[in-house]
C-alpha cells in the first residue's frame, strides 16, 4: 500500500487485516518518505 503521507495506507493495511489479509506491505511515510530517501519517482 501507498499514498502520498502514508497515514491513509496504514488505515487501509489495518482494515484488510481485519479482513484476513496477512500477506501487506505498507510504504511507511508514503511518496514523500520514499522522495525524501533518495527514492526514485517518475513525474
């Protein structure tokens, strides 16, 4: 999961899990995190 802050993907990791989704993976901090880190992002 992904979104641009990271809060919204952390809700919906929680909400499928509640679901039994066990395989997630949740880009913590969001697009902003990962461009921040040096991460590539394509415009």
């Amino acid at each position: 999961m992904q979104c641009l802050g990271g809060y919204r993907s952390s809700i919906a990791c929680s909400l499928l899990e509640q679901h039994g989704f066990t395989r997630l993976v949740d880009l913590e901090g969001g697009w902003r995190a990962w461009e921040a880190a040096g991460g590539a992002v394509a415009r």
